[in-house]
C-alpha cells in the first residue's frame, strides 16, 4: 500500500491552533520568570512594547492618549498580547502541516522579541535579550511537542491503481485510534505548569526593587531651608465639583513612555552633570542634595498633550534643590551671559531624554530638582528619587523624572526624544482656562447655577477670567487669591439659567496682558490652543 498526504481537517488545524496558543502562553511565563532574573523591563512584552512606542508616529501617540488617558500602557500591552495570541494561533495551525516550520516561527518571534529588548536605550546588554530567547525555545518545543500528538494528516488509499488515475480512495483514516487522551493530558499540563511559572514570574517581578522601596520608606525629608508662603485662603473656591487648588498624589495626571515605573534605590543614585561650558563636571549623591539648602515651592504642571479642557493638568506643593545653583556651582553660564550651551538635555533611567533652554532653567524661576511632593518623597510614579520641576514649560521639555544624567548641550547640535518625534524644541505653557462645573452635558435645575473652573499661565500670572453665554457678552468671572504666579487660579461666576440648551465658553487674560486664544490648534507640536465649552441643559 501507499499514502497519499491530504490536506488536515477542521478538527486538526482547530487542535493545532489550540497547540500553537499553548506554547505562546509557556513562551511568556517563562520570559516572565527569567525577566525576573534579569529586569522586569526586559521581558519580550514590556521590550516590544517599548520600541512600539518609539515607532509610533506623534500623532497616533496623542490620539492614545486622548482616548485612553493614563490607561495607553495597559491598551498596548493588551493589544500586544492580542497580537501574539493570533500569531500563536496561526503557527499552531500551520504546525499541523508543517510541524518544525511552526516550532521555528516560535523561535524568530523570540528572536524579535530579544532584538527589541538589547537595542531599548536603557538596555543592559545582551542578557536582556535571555527571557525572549529561553521563552523562545520554551514555546517551540511545547509546539513541536504536542503537535506531534496530533493525529497523522495522510490517509491509506485504496490501491495503487487509483492514485495513478488521481483517486483518492476510501481507506482508514491513519488518524483512526490517536491517542486523545495522551493529547489532552499534555495540552492540560502545559497550560496548568505556564500558568503557575507565569504567577511566579509576576510575583518575582512585582517584588522587584525591593531596595528602592525601602530607601524611599526610610526617607525622612528634612525642613526646606526656604519654605513656600501660606496659601492664601481663598485661593481654593468652596464651590462643589470645581478641582481642588491641590493636587492628591493620587490623582495628580502621569503621562510618559514607561511601560514599567523604574524602582531607583536612593542610596545608589547618582546624578552627572558634564558638557558644553561645564567647568567643573559634578557628580552628586541623593544624600549630597539632601544636606543642600532645600526649598518649597507651589507649581503647577502641565502636559503638553493636555487638549483645551483636558485633565493633564496638577498643582503640586514640591520640594527640591534649585538647578540653577547646581549648575553655577559647576561652572554652568546661561547664553546671555556668555555661556556655550542653549540646551540642558535631562536623561532618565529609563533612556528618556528631554531638552530644556537653558536660559529658562537658569533666569532666576524656582526650577528645581524635586525630592518631594505635597509633603512626603516623590511617589515612584513621578520620578522617585529625583525629578525635574520648571515652571511656565510643558511638561516634555522639562519635567525629567527618575533623572541620571544633565548634559548641556546646543539645540543645534542635539534633538531629545521628543523633537525627534515632530515636537517642538521650545515650549512655554500656553495661557489657558478649563470649566470644572457644570459638566458637559449636565441638567442643571433654573435659577443661580455657579460656573467655575482654574485659569493658568504658569510663569506670568492669570490676570481675568471671562465667561460667555452662548453668543453674548463676555462677563467677566470672579477669581480666587492668587498663590503665585508658578500656580494655576480658580475663578467662579453665578449665571442665573434660564430653561433650555446652552453652550458656556471660557477665556483667561495672563498678566502680561495677552488673551488666550481662540483658535483651535492641536497638541503637536506645542501645546493645544482655543477656548473651551460645554453644552448644559437647563431644566
């Protein structure tokens, strides 16, 4: 007799797809336990998802986060693994017919994953490309393995007479008497033993940097030896729904590339400064800016993919090293006063690098190193151990966080992250206003309806508010005391609503005279611009 190979069945492709999804969930659990040996941020999805990032046009990363908020890492890293479950699927299903094809695509989705993780600008060399490589491996021999318990996709024919004339035959089946039973207990133990290497390696994982986090729970911040003024008391409007004139650490916005917050002991960080005009390069310990004269300040911050009424905005009550100190004592001069470098490029742990005018940093504004925020150490989430704070500029060309490294440097001669990516090289925060309450699309009862919401112009001052009901005059707003002119200002005014749909605008008028303006512009490359409104219902 001879066999004839035929193409496998529904039911075959079907188990070699499940297959295929098995071997990809054992690929990540033990990429996930071997990261753990290694760094977190070495795991094949943290490290594709990182060069995803970096790949991602300008454009298309502001629509993720307009849409997604503080929420765009987990969509990634969900659509990633979505990504690799389909792509284990169809090698699963092509293992079928193509047992060591399949096994070898798992081992060059592995090697992609390595390639991502050696070539991300905080790698630490070629053993971040081990959990992709063993997990690699991992999943090609689970592959290999139990499609080999598959059944055979050739079937006997009836002679060889009828294969000469092109017939098939009616013969047994070679599947006839597969050992199912031998298949499912693979198949079941594969997925019983990933899913207890994968809980392990997150365990290990979320353990991960278990020193940084000791160092900032032993951090006692000493006293400021220059403290913020009080906030004057009606700086925060007692108007329900408006933001409060603080912002909770919990609630304050986060916007940045780190699919994995970098854990930095305290006790281990050191902080470069070299480069163009620095006389006398430093380095300095997290403990040498401790036993400096510290001081306090209010700022708000803001972020530059903040759209016109968005919430990438926060006052925060910081605590640090003023920059412009550090720098003078390495010899640092600004341009107008005859020094080479116009840039300040910061560098973070995590690769991140961000360019700042170095005129700005050094004008005499309270730019700090921040240690502390809102009266404890940073939260990891903002830059523990150590920040960049600097008030009147958006947040990508100043507010480094986990920083390492100040170079100074030319805007000419270097482009930072974010200018690489269509973003501009300087960036002031735009005047601008946001209404807090009413909300958009929310049914106030007639009568006195309170509208209120903040104002900022970080670095010259909010100097008038004005609110406009549909098309008549602008009137203009009450505003709350103002902290300083680093912080945002409430505003508030009574509107006696009438029933029916209405449309309520807001404008600002910073201290230098200049109102903000109405034309829509987009987040890229310098910040949003034009007024914002909401449409209430009165009944």
């Amino acid at each position: 007799m001879k066999y004839q190979r035929v193409r496998p069945g529904w039911p075959r492709v079907a188990l070699g797809a499940l297959s295929g999804a098995l071997a990809g969930f054992a690929s990540l659990a033990v990429a996930e336990v071997v990261a753990a040996a290694v760094r977190p941020q070495s795991s094949p999805v943290i490290a594709v998802g990182g060069a995803s990032i970096d790949a991602t046009p300008a454009a298309v990363k502001d629509w993720a986060i307009r849409h997604f908020g503080t929420n765009d890492k987990l969509v990634l890293q969900l659509g990633i693994l979505a990504v690799l479950a389909v792509l284990a699927l169809g090698l699963g299903a092509l293992a079928v017919r193509f047992r060591r094809v399949g096994a070898a695509g798992a081992l060059l989705f592995g090697t992609v994953g390595a390639a991502a993780a050696v070539s991300r600008p905080d790698s630490s060399g070629l053993t971040d490309a081990l959990p992709s490589v063993v997990g690699a491996v991992a999943g090609a021999l689970l592959l290999y393995v139990l499609v080999g318990r598959l059944p055979a996709v050739r079937r006997r024919a009836a002679s060889t007479s009828d294969l000469a004339a092109g017939e098939a035959g009616d013969g047994v089946p070679a599947s006839a008497g597969w050992d199912r039973r031998g298949f499912v207990l693979a198949a079941a133990s594969a997925a019983a033993a990933s899913a207890a290497v994968g809980a392990v390696g997150r365990c290990l994982n979320a353990s991960h940097g278990q020193d940084a986090i000791a160092s900032r729970r032993k951090l006692v911040l000493p006293s400021p030896g220059s403290r913020a003024q009080p906030v004057p008391r009606r700086a925060g409007l007692r108007v329900p729904g408006i933001s409060p004139f603080v912002t909770p650490n919990s609630d304050f916005y986060r916007v940045d590339t780190a699919l994995v917050v970098p854990k930095v002991d305290a006790t281990a960080w050191r902080l470069r400064i070299h480069g163009m005009g620095v006389q006398r390069p430093g380095t300095y310990s997290f403990d040498d800016l401790l036993h400096r004269e510290l001081i306090e300040r209010d700022i708000t911050l803001t972020c530059v993919s903040n759209e016109v009424g968005g919430p990438y905005v926060g006052n925060a009550r910081w605590i640090g090293v003023r920059l412009a100190d550090l720098l003078a004592e390495c010899g640092v001069k600004p341009p107008s006063r005859g020094g080479p470098a116009d840039q300040l490029v910061s560098r973070s742990v995590d690769g991140m690098t961000i360019g700042s005018p170095v005129e700005d940093v050094m004008d005499g504004r309270d730019a700090l190193l921040a240690l502390g925020m809102n009266g404890e150490p940073l939260p990891f989430d903002h830059g523990f151990p150590v920040r960049m704070v600097v008030p009147g500029l958006y947040g990508f060309v100043s507010a480094c966080k986990w920083i390492k490294d100040i170079e100074l440097t030319t805007f000419d001669s270097y482009d930072p992250y974010w200018v690489r990516r269509g973003w501009a090289r300087k960036a002031p925060i735009k005047t601008a206003s946001r209404i807090d309450t009413p909300k958009p699309f929310a049914r106030p009862k007639a009568g006195t309806v309170m509208i209120a919401g903040v104002a900022w112009a970080q670095h010259r001052g909010i100097d008038k508010v004005e609110v406009r009901i549909d098309d008549g005059p602008w009137q203009e707003a009450d505003l709350a005391a103002e902290d300083t002119r680093d912080t945002w200002r409430q505003w508030s005014l009574p509107w006696q609503a009438a029933t029916g749909g209405h449309t309520l605008t807001v404008r600002a008028t910073d201290r230098t005279g200049a109102v903000q303006s109405d034309k829509r512009t987009r987040t890229i490359p310098d910040g949003a611009g034009g007024w914002h409104s909401v449409v209430v219902t009165v009944d």
